[in-house]
C-alpha cells in the first residue's frame, strides 16, 4: 500500500460517518480550489484555467476563491483544516507551500504532513522586470543603477519568503548590492505597481508580467531560470548576464487536506492529467511561457520534501524572517 493510501486510512476513523460510503460517488457537489494569493497572479491564472477542465471531467462546478494574506498561510492554513472529503482543495506554489513555510515555525502544523499531494501542476519560470523608465535593458546596467542608487533601490515581490523574494534575496547577495525588499500580496498587485511606476523593479512569475512586458509598459532584463526557457529563448537567463550560478524556480502544485480517501485523490490527479494534457491548457500556458509539469501524487510529496531540503540552508544564509 502507497504511503498516502496509508496515511488516509489510518486517518479514517477520525472522518464522519459517511464519508467512506460518500467517496465511492465524489464528487456530488461543487469543488472549491483556494488560491491563497491575490487574484491576478501566476497561480490565480493557472486555477482559473484548469478549474473549467476540471469541471468538465468530473461533472461538478468547480469554484476558485482567493484567500490572501501571510504569505499564502491564511489560504494555506484554511484547508489544513478544511474536512478532507475532496470538496476544498489548495492551488499551491513554492511561495507559501515550501519558503513561508520555512520561515514561519509557528505555523502550528508541517505542511507535509499536514496536506497531502495530488499533483504537480506547472513550472513557472521566475524573472527579473524593471518599469521602462528607468533606463535599463539587461543586468549589468541594472547594477550599475542600483549601486549609484544611495541607500539601495526597491525591489517588489509577491510577499515575504515567496519565490520572488527569495529570488531578489539571492540577487542581492551575488551580487554584493543594497536592496531594500518591498512585500506585495500577490503577483498582480506587485505588477500594477510596477506598470505605474511606483517601485522600479520587481522579481515576478512570468505568467504575471508577460501580458505587460508585450505591451511595453514593463522591460523584462533577465529570467531566474539556469537555462533560457524552451518557449520564450529570446529572454537571456540573469545566469548568463554575469551572475553565474543564480537559479531560482518556482511552481504550481494541487495539495488536499492529510486524511483525504485515496480513491478521491487518485481521481483529480487523473483528472488534472487530462487537463494538462488537452490543447486549451498547453496552448494557454504556451502563451504564458509556462510549461505542465504533471506528477502522480506519490511524486508530488517526494518533489515538495526535495524542495525543503534544498532551500532551507538557502532561506538561513539570506536570514529571512516573516517579522
């Protein structure tokens, strides 16, 4: 038996009567997916473009709620506690799932143990954008800027201990900069404000920013990724601009509450397969320079502990703090 089929069936007699009776015909109401980040950003698009695919595969509405704030662990913590009956779901992202979480021990829960893996869902290239005016087309002469700049300049990111802050973390440090972190409460808010002007340059999900960038009212100087991304090699890597080394990738993932009866889980992993697999969606992230990175469940928790074990040294040497 799979470690997750055990899981839930130890965590079986804690469920209401019922519930191993109702799994056998789940879906029977509308499924909700929590997006714990403010609507606009990568994940918020990516819930909004699979929730249809989903709907259509598993015969019942399928609702996204955002559920911002805390660095994604209000959303995060509402379905730790959520009935695991497969009705309440996470949409889930490095940002909250793996770096807040590794700079918030008070929590009151291990998220992995606490939530359980459905699927992978897709890789979300990080990237570097600056507002058009000031005056910068790659890295280099954004360091130079930055370093003319008294006092260190402002960098925005989707929220303390996200991806995109660490991402700026570990800029700063190769780079040996002052740079003052700005906290956002989500991708969309941060590229609103960076569209206006207000902070001068931001670290972002691609997903986010391209929209903008095609337009001209943002310059992308460099993505986080080690190598250029298949879909959009016209973007030079921040790695390949003097910064050897640099890498910082993020992620989409679906996650439901530990306890949740394997069969249901088994079966929105299937459906979230298909969904990643039909031409609307790989299309649509395409166009996103977004690619479907799909795993089985078992893989999802594997993947998700591989990623706490390798940024955990990283978010102490950068001492990252949610105070």
């Amino acid at each position: 038996m799979q470690r997750r089929h055990l899981l839930a069936a130890l965590a079986a007699p804690a469920l209401a009567p019922g519930l191993a009776r109702a799994q056998d015909n789940w879906p029977t109401r509308p499924i909700t997916l929590i997006v714990p980040w403010a609507p606009g950003g990568s994940n918020d698009v990516v819930a909004r473009l699979v929730a249809p695919q989903l709907q259509e595969r598993l015969g019942q509405s399928v609702v996204v709620e955002n559920r911002a704030g805390g660095g994604g662990s209000i959303g995060m913590g509402q379905i730790v506690r959520a009935r695991p009956d497969g009705y309440n779901l996470l949409v889930s992202s490095a940002s909250n799932h793996v770096f807040h979480a590794l700079v918030s021990p008070d929590l009151g829960y291990d998220v992995r143990d606490a939530l359980t893996g459905i699927a992978m869902m897709v890789d979300v290239p990080n990237v570097l954008a600056v507002h058009p005016g000031l005056g910068v087309s790659n890295v280099q002469e954004l360091l130079a800027k930055i370093r003319a700049t008294r006092g260190g300049m402002s960098f925005g990111s989707s929220g303390t201990a996200s991806s995109n802050h660490l991402a700026g973390e570990l800029f700063r440090m190769m780079s040996n900069t002052e740079m003052v972190h700005v906290p956002y409460r989500g991708g969309g808010p941060v590229a609103n404000d960076l569209i206006a002007g207000t902070i001068p340059m931001a670290f972002m999900n691609l997903p986010t920013v391209v929209g903008p960038a095609e337009g001209g009212r943002v310059r992308i100087i460099g993505v986080g990724t080690a190598e250029r991304v298949r879909i959009r090699p016209d973007l030079p890597t921040i790695a390949e601009q003097g910064m050897p080394g640099y890498a910082v990738r993020s992620w989409t993932g679906l996650f439901a509450p530990r306890g949740t009866p394997g069969p249901v889980i088994d079966r929105l992993a299937q459906a979230m397969k298909e969904a990643l697999e039909s031409e609307t969606v790989k299309s649509r992230l395409t166009s996103l320079a977004s690619e479907p990175i799909w795993m089985d469940p078992a893989a999802t928790d594997a993947f998700v502990r591989a990623e706490f074990d390798r940024w955990g040294p990283v978010v102490r040497a950068a001492n990252v703090t949610t105070g």
